[in-house]
C-alpha cells in the first residue's frame, strides 16, 4: 500500500498530534463505510485513551 499522507488523530485530552494505528489512502478514507463508528485508541504521548470518530482523522 502506497500511502503518501498519513492519518492522524489529535488527543482530546493532551492535544498533541499522532499518528492513526489505521492507514488507508484518501481514495479508500472517502467512502462512506471506511471506517467502524468509533475506535478507541491511547494516545502515544499521555498514554490516555479516547474514542474517535471518523471526523476526528485528518490527513497529513
């Protein structure tokens, strides 16, 4: 899979930036059924977990 920007997730809780343990490219991210409801993820920096919705990831 050839992937030129990565997803990412902002911490609800820190703020910091952070990759997504989720890739895909854009082209698959757009459809309507990419991703499940919500994901729970710790974030990498504060160690705190979080749900996120599909709104919460953003390429970069």
């Amino acid at each position: 899979m050839n992937i030129s920007e990565e997803l990412h997730l902002i911490c609800k809780s820190c703020g910091k930036r952070f990759p997504s343990p989720v890739q895909m490219p854009r082209e698959a991210f757009d459809k309507p059924a990419a991703m499940p409801g919500t994901n729970s993820y710790a974030c990498p920096h504060c160690g705190v977990p979080h749900h996120y919705a599909k709104a919460d990831y953003f390429f970069a």
